[in-house]
C-alpha cells in the first residue's frame, strides 16, 4: 500500500482541511503515516497570509531534497492556500514539488497521484462556489481523541484590503446543517467532549433558501443541543456581523464556550476604512459591550496589524488604546505583509518601514503580555470547571486542561483523566497560563 504524508501549515481551517484530504485518500486506497520515511507521497497543507508562511514552506520543500535524494519514490505535493496563490509556477520555481492543489480541487487528489506516480507533473487549482466537503467524514489526524474541528463553512468574500483569502479559498459557502450536526454527534458519541465550528467568518453562515434559512446562531443552537456535555467553541468572527442573536443564544446554553475571537486589526478609523474592515472603533467598541452585557464572564481576543500602508504614529497609538479599553485575553499580532493580487497590492503603497512596523508590533506585543497578565492575575482564586486535555508538555506529573473561557490550565494529576470535566481552583498564573489544583481530588 501506497504511504501518505500530511504535513500542515496555517490556520485552523487548514487543520481541518487535511482531516478531509487525509479521508480522500484512505478512501482511494492509500495508508496515512506519521513516519515521512515510510511514506511515498508527502502533501504539505500551505498558508499564503504571509509572506513569511510561504517562505517557510519553501525552505522545508528544499530541505525535504535530500531525504528525495535518499528515497527515490519520494513526491512531494504542494496543497492549499499557497498552491491556489502560485499554482504552476510553484513547480517551475520548485523543481522537486511534483504537484499542485488548490483547497476546493481536494477530490481530485486521488487521480492526480495516480498521474504522478506514473511520472507526471499535475495541477488542480479550480476554485469552485460549491465545494463544502459536506459528505465527507474527516480522519482525526494526531488529535487527543477530547477536541475536534468541523468545518461549517469555506471561502471568504470580504476583501480586506490586505487579505490573499478571498484569492485563495474562493467565494463564501455554507454547509449543510444536518452533516454538521451529524458529524458533531458522532464525535460526541466516539467520546469527544468539544468541537470547534470553522469558518473565515462563521457570522454570515447561512444555509437555505428564502424562509426556511439556517443562520449561525441557529446552528449554534442546534449543536449545543446534542449533549449538555459536548462544548463548542467557533472561529472567526467578523466584527461587522457579531449579532445579539448569537450572544443570547450563547447565554441560553453554558456548554458554548465563553470565548469570542473578534479580531480587531487596528484601533484606527481611518486605517479601518482603508482595510475595508466596514466598521468603525465605535461600533467594535459596542460589540464588546454586548458581549459584556450578555456573557459577563466572556474571554475576547483579537488579530491585530502594525504598519498597514500610511499608518501614522497616530493611529498606531489608537490601536495601543483600543488594547487598553478592550484589554484582551489575548491576541494575534502580526507586521503588516504585502500579499500579490489584494487591493492594497494594487493601490496602496506599503509605506511603512520595516523598522517602524517591527518597533509598533513590539510596543503591542509587550502592552498586551502586560495586559494578559494581569488579567490572569485577577483569575487566583477563582473556581473553573476545566475539560482535561492531557499532560502537561513541562511534567508527567501534570496534566492540562481549557475552561470555558480557553485558558489552560496546569494542575498536578491527581486522580485527573484526559476527557473529563473537572474543578480546578487556580492558585497563581503567568501572562499564558493559569496554575490550579483539582478541586475534588478523592
Ligand atoms: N499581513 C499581515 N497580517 C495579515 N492578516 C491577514 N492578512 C495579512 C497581511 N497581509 C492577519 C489578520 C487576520 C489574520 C488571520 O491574519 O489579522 O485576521
Ligand atoms: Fe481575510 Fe478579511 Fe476574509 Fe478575514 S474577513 S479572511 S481578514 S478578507
């Protein structure tokens, strides 16, 4: 039998994207292995949001020569975001990538290995307006068997002005709820007690025609609904499309996690617009008010750029100030990167130097590390009932876990198991982790 490779970069869409492939495959026969040595075929999942993601994967597509080198069968395959932006130029600019596919070409695979194996090159970069993947049962890749991503919707057609995503993951689709919901129950019943429903902006999920439409905050119910015992998380949410709906579905059922992802991306007006972001400081303040008001106990972070084009001290400032109204749990911060195709490549300049933008990302870095902690500072004492991951990466004596609001959790086992639920009292913490102990340890 045939080995494949997964090898995944980039966001969590693109996590739960090789769970599909990695089922494409073993449904076309192949066998999936954790070891690059035994495999013929090694797939690499690509990100295309920087410039520095994709300079990544090139540096382990030349490295992975020499292991081709040494195991002639060897082909490797460029897959996702970065394989959409290039396509197959990435094969002329890397000699020893045999194949190219694009995020909505993933049931092609099988017939484009077969066409490799035989010796050729092959291309699949069709983007479709369809594809949702919505028939196929991911394979639960190196997972904890606890937690597990379903995929709710693909694309995105918000056009920031700096963002490759549209380009490379199409126009925006909706899956079908009952295979979501399905596929969250079987999860359940195989035992895994959270799941965390995937989208570029899960807010416009929609499903249906005329009257008979699914929104998100629908499925949202719907899902919570399985179990009292299944959590559920979701990611991302835009900003402009954050309803009350969807927050008083949240109060309605404690099983969905107190954890809202609301990237913000700059604390400037002016910079929002010209992000095309279509909100304003004002109105993504009122959002976090809402939520404040509708789930007191609720986490938020962020995205946040520094140094988009003709970003000024000023508005830079304004986005230090945003942190310390909203003060985040934590955040995503990234330079600014140039991105080939978007608006902003065609009609702003990317003005801002190196220098600056590498200083104002610091300057957020360190206010938001100052922020963390003392936000987790104000956790010491406080009861959390926490879903028990496994151990913890320093000690065996330790285990980890998430509350509800996605903070880890470090406590000493105990009589602790991975996969359920337990009490833990937090007695000191750091700015990325809160240090507890089991409630009930009998
Ligand atoms: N440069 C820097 N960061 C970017 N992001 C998206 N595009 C770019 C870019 N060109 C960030 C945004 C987005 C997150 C996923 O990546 O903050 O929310
Ligand atoms: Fe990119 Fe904006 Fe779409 Fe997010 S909402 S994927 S930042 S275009």
């Amino acid at each position: 039998m045939e080995k494949v490779y997964i090898e995944t970069y980039g966001c969590q869409m693109n996590f739960a994207d090789s769970e599909v492939i990695a089922s494409i495959l073993q449904g076309a026969g192949y066998g999936l292995t954790t070891e690059i040595e035994e495999a013929n075929f090694i797939l690499i999942n690509t990100c295309a949001i920087r410039d520095n993601a994709e300079q990544r994967v090139r540096h382990r597509v030349r490295e992975l020569r020499a292991l081709q080198g040494r195991l002639h069968q060897l082909r490797i395959g460029v897959l996702g975001c970065m394989a959409e932006r290039l396509q197959s130029r990435l094969m002329t600019e890397e000699e020893n990538v045999s194949f190219v596919c694009g995020p909505d070409a993933y049931r092609r695979l099988p017939e484009m290995l077969a066409q490799v194996r035989k010796g050729q090159r092959a291309a699949e970069v069709e983007l479709s307006t369809t594809e949702t993947y919505d028939d196929i049962e991911p394979v639960r890749l190196a997972g904890n068997g606890i937690s597990a991503y379903i995929s709710i919707m693909r694309g995105c057609q918000n056009y920031c002005a700096y963002c490759v995503v549209p380009y490379t993951r199409g126009r925006e689709r909706s899956r079908d709820p009952e295979t979501i919901v399905r596929e969250a129950r079987n999860l359940f019943e195989q035992g895994y007690r959270e799941v965390t429903l995937l989208g570029q902006n899960v807010n416009s999920y929609s499903w249906g025609v005329q009257d008979c439409t699914v929104g998100f905050p629908e499925l949202m119910e719907q899902v919570a609904e399985i179990d009292p015992r299944l959590r559920v998380r979701f990611a991302t949410s835009h900003p402009k499309d954050l309803s009350d709906e969807l927050l008083e579905v949240m109060a309605r059922h404690d099983n969905i996690c107190r954890c809202i992802h609301l990237p913000v991306q700059s604390g400037s007006n002016k910079m929002l617009k010209l992000m095309n972001r279509k909100y304003t400081v004002e109105w993504y303040l009122d959002r976090v008010a809402a939520i404040r008001r509708h789930l007191p106990d609720c986490s938020i972070t962020t995205d946040v750029i520094a140094g988009f084009s003709t970003e000024t001290e000023e508005d830079h400032q304004s986005t230090l100030e945003l942190f310390r109204k909203v003060r985040y749990d934590y955040a995503y911060m990234f330079m600014y990167s140039l991105r080939e195709g978007t608006y902003a490549w065609k009609h702003l300049a990317d003005d801002i130097p190196e220098e600056v933008k590498k200083r104002r990302l610091n300057e957020i870095i360190a206010l938001q590390g100052e922020i963390a902690l003392k936000n987790n500072s104000h956790e010491v004492g406080r009861e959390y009932e926490v879903l028990v991951e496994g151990e913890s990466h320093r000690s065996r004596q330790q285990l980890f876990g998430r509350n509800s609001q996605n903070k880890v959790l470090v406590f000493d086992r105990g009589n602790a198991v991975p996969g359920s639920y337990r009490k833990v009292k937090v007695t000191a913490c750091t700015a990325a982790t809160l240090i507890g102990e089991l409630v009930d340890n009998k």
